[in-house]
C-alpha cells in the first residue's frame, strides 16, 4: 500500500500503519503485520507448549513486528484446580444452570468447552499462567499486551528481554496505575469494545487518558471498524487504535461460518454485556444463554471464574478442527454460544481478507485527512 498515515505508534513499533489488530488466529496475525500493521496474538487459552509453537509459527510466516497478549500473574491472584473451584461452586447455581441447558435442549456433556482446556485462565485462575509467562518471554517477541493486569517486575523482565509492554484500561485510575508502573503504550478501552469492558465511552474516554498519562503514547479501543473510527481516534488524542471485532469474519480467521453469518447479520444493539460467561462484563452477541440469565427469578451471575466453571462456554468455535467445530453446528447450541464482538459489528458489511479490512481502514482514513 503506497498510502501515508504515520504516528508515533508507527515509529515505536517499526510499523506502517497505527492498527493493532487483536486476535486468536496466528494467520490473522500474520496477515495484518505483513499488510503494514500489527497483529497481536491472543494467548490465554493456549499452553506453554501451544505459545511456543505459535509464536515460531509467526517468526516464520512475518518478518515484520507482532504482539503477543499475555496472562501476567500477579502476587494477589490465587492459583487454582478445576476442581477446587468447583467445590465453590453453590449448589442452587448448579441446578439453575443445568435448568437452562434443559430449557436449551442441551446435551448433558458438551465436548469442546473450557474444562477440556486447562490452560484457560482468566485473572491467573489456573497453575499454568507461571509457565505461559515464562514461555512467552523466551520467544521474544517485539510487544507483548496486558488485558488483565500487570505488575512492575513483569514490566520488568519484559524490558530486559527487548519487549515493550502495552496495557489494556478502562478508566482514568488504571491509567494511571500502568502508567507508574512504567508500561510503554496504554490502550484506553471504551465501553463499545467487544469482550470483557468497562463502563466508560470511547470518546469520553481516550481524551481523558491521554491527558492523565502523557507523554505516554495512547491506542483507542471500543467502537473503531474504519477508518472514520481510526481519524477520530487520532483527533482525540490517541496515536493509534487497537481493533477486535473486524477481525473476527475476515478470510483467515477460523471461526465457524454459521457465527460469521451471525456476526455479518448483527447490528448494533445485538452487541450486548453480560456477566453470564465468565463473571465479569463482557461484550458480545445475543443469544437465548444470555436472555434465560435475564428472566424474573434468575440468580445473580457468580464472580469470575466460578461463573465459567460449571457451565464452560465452548472453545471449539474457535479452533479450525472441523470436528470440533461440527460439535456447535446444531440449533440447540448456537443459541448457548456467543462470540465477543463490540458495537461496530453492524458496520461489518461483508467477508473480507486481512489485508482488504486494513487497506480499506487505512484508505478512508488517508481520505478524510487528505495526507496521501
């Protein structure tokens, strides 16, 4: 692409272009770094072995920079089993949600869900977040990205590997929080974002943060599809943007078709926040689960991660195993699974290629600022 659209992001990551693009897809990655931006690998769900593989596979198919999205565990977070936390797990709330899979017309035992996956852990629930760590760091790739928290010394140890560090807030006080704690990039999170989010609007937001921390650089997250997103993040103040959703339906990615017929389907208001998946607020689209947690008598959902524990939500659906993938493709299930997907999902007009999602964002943007 021979268009010109340069920020401080772009210097800091050796980039073409201000786009960071979230996913759990290596060739998603892939596909948006050789294009001009950066690719970051989401790795809570994989083991230390599975990190390994994944980030050799990137050094492989990218010569050009990538981030990893890495659990960090900190000194307050309690290793645990599967089967210690299910033991905390209320009896009442065990018959609630086995009354939902019957109103679904759900299997007693669905393959293909969290438990089946040690290595997914959220606020450091599992024993596994020490090796991830450790495996992340010996690859060595150029960023690695917090959602979940960070602590100094991980900061730390980071710097001393070459890796910059970025972390993902909500609000003002986080900000500055990460920011003492000597973080290189800070991406303030809008409400609008898909996935676990806060309370606060993107536009409220990005200015506020960008005041509170410079001369940190700041990303905008939440509600950014194209580039009109991509320009008033730069009038805001932000020097770049961290995207999700948009990734979500492009070719490469491995997500089911029938979830992206629903993503392409989707307007905005389909995009909604519960707390039924894992206990804390997160984005994503509608479905009967989540509607069933809403009707008169419903219990009050369970804090992370107990509320994953005993009724899992599926991992298959992103995974390019067809077997796995085959598991979900019935009428019962499709209305349990949900995918995380923010409000700009009703831009979404088509199925694209990486490449083509970038070229168009970053083209409309270089039009309405008119710096080609």
């Amino acid at each position: 692409m021979a268009l010109s659209l340069h920020t401080k992001l772009c210097d800091m990551l050796d980039i073409e272009y201000p786009i960071m693009a979230f996913s759990h897809c290596r060739d998603v990655v892939a596909a948006v770094s050789n294009a001009g931006g950066c690719g970051v690998l989401g790795t809570v769900w994989l083991s230390p072995e599975e990190i390994t593989a994944e980030v050799k596979w990137l050094k492989a198919n990218t010569d050009k920079p990538f981030a990893i999205d890495v659990a960090f565990r900190t000194a307050n977070q309690e290793i645990d089993t599967v089967e210690r936390l299910l033991t905390k797990v209320p009896q009442e709330y065990k018959d609630f949600m086995d009354g939902i899979k019957k109103d679904l017309g759900l299997p007693e035992e669905i393959p293909g869900t969290r438990l089946e996956r040690p290595y997914i852990g959220p606020e450091g629930a599992y024993e596994s977040v020490k090796r991830q760590w450790e495996a992340a760091i010996k690859e060595k790739p150029a960023v690695f990205a917090a959602a979940l928290g960070v602590t100094r010394e991980a900061i730390e140890e980071a710097h001393a590997a070459g890796i910059k560090v970025i972390s993902l807030v909500g609000n003002v006080k986080n900000a500055r929080r990460v920011a003492e704690l000597g973080v290189d990039i800070i991406v303030a999170q809008g409400t609008e974002a898909g996935g676990h989010t806060g309370r606060i609007g993107t536009m409220a937001l990005v200015p506020q943060i960008v005041d509170a921390v410079s001369p940190i650089p700041v990303l905008a997250a939440g509600g950014i599809g194209d580039g009109r997103g991509l320009v008033a993040a730069l009038a805001l103040g932000a020097v770049g943007v961290w995207t999700g959703t948009i990734w979500l339906p492009v070719h490469e990615s491995p997500l089911a078709d029938w979830i992206k017929d629903r993503m392409l389907e989707a307007a905005d208001e389909d995009a909604v926040i519960t707390r039924v998946y894992t206990g804390k607020t997160a984005r994503g689209l509608r479905n009967k689960y989540i509607d069933l947690w809403t009707q008169p008598g419903a219990l009050p959902t369970l804090p992370m991660p107990l509320q994953g524990i005993y009724h899992p939500m599926p991992w298959s659906v992103y995974t390019e195993d067809p077997t796995s993938l085959a598991i979900f493709n019935t009428p019962q299930l499709r209305e349990w699974v949900s995918t995380a997907s923010g409000n700009i999902v009703g831009l979404i007009n088509g199925r694209k290629s990486a490449r083509q999602v970038l070229y168009d964002m970053v083209t409309q943007a270089v039009d309405i600022l008119g710096t080609e």
